[in-house]
C-alpha cells in the first residue's frame, strides 16, 4: 500500500513539474505582468481541468460502487484542493517573477514543496478508508493504477498521457564480453 501512495505522489509531482514547466516557459517570454498573470490563470485551469479529469479516470478505472461514493467524494474532494493549492502557488510564482530574487525563488520552491508534501498527507489520510473500503479485485486495480500512474489496468492510456515506447539501448551498451569479442 505504500507503494501506491508513492506512486500517487509521484503523479502529483508529475503534474506539479508540468505546471512548473509552463510557469517557466511563460516566464522566459519576459511578457508584461498583467499578459503574466492572464497566463497564470490559464494555466491554473488547465491545471484543474487535468485533475478533473484524473478524477474521472480514477472513477471508473477502481469501478467506485454507490456504496463507496462517500469516501470517494472525500478523496475526490482532496484531489480537487490540492490541485487548487498548488495551481495558486503556481500562479504567485508566476506573476512575482520580476520581483522575486534567488533566495526568494529558493523560498517560494520550498514552499510549493512543503505545501505539495502536506497535501499528500491529507490524500493518504483521504484514500486510506476509500481503499479499505475496496473489494479485493479493487485493490488490486488501485494497486496496478496508484503502481503505474501513466496506465491503467492492462496496459490502458491515462487519457491525457500516451503509452511511450522504451528508448532502445545503444549499440556501445553491449555486455563486456560482446564488445571483447567485437574488438577482435
């Protein structure tokens, strides 16, 4: 079950980097504050939209039954703050770029950190009686989602996230032995 929270985490993280890389990238633009913060807002509720979606997807993915909606809507309910806290301190981030220093840049990350890691204890806390609450074909979907966040049981894309072939690996990674033998 730990591992399900990690991975849960690092979901979390992932979408955190992604908003992250996007305050970057609106940033670099060295636009005016108020283009800024119009590209703080969209970003924030693309970034909301995403958890809705996660919502959605982990919905139907653990086949939630009537019985378990309440603890659910706790979870979803979780989801749906952490997404908006993390979407606010993205969009702080982003229209104090031109004021902010290098120790104010290395405080608001710690910031965003602490506030990313408190969440996740709220998410444990949340999802702990929704999973106790699962049928043991339901566990194990949770496990085999919150395991492999990008894919869902058997393989099946995260709708907003496509299966990515694994990189081949280089010619110059051959075994020891196959390269000794090459070399003569």
């Amino acid at each position: 079950m730990k591992k399900a929270f990690v991975i849960l985490a690092a979901t979390l993280t992932m979408s955190a980097a992604f908003a992250q890389g996007a305050v970057a990238q609106t940033a670099a633009a060295s636009t005016p504050v108020a283009a800024a913060a119009s590209s703080a807002d969209v970003r924030a509720a693309q970034h909301q939209q995403r958890v809705e979606e996660r919502i959605a997807y982990l919905h139907s993915s653990l086949k939630i039954t009537a019985d378990q909606e309440p603890q659910w809507k706790t979870f979803a309910d979780v989801m749906r703050s952490n997404g908006q806290t993390m979407a606010d301190l993205y969009k702080q981030r982003v229209e104090g770029e031109a004021q902010r220093n290098a120790l104010d840049d290395m405080k608001q990350y710690a910031q965003i950190t602490q506030a990313h890691a408190d969440d996740m204890q709220k998410l444990v806390t949340a999802f702990e009686p929704l999973y106790t609450s699962f049928s043991p074909e339901q566990k194990k979907l949770a496990d085999t989602t919150f395991r492999h966040p990008d894919h869902g049981p058997k393989g099946a894309a995260h709708p907003k996230h496509k299966l990515k072939p694994k990189a081949k690996a280089p010619a110059a990674a051959a075994s020891a032995p196959e390269a000794a033998s090459a070399a003569q």
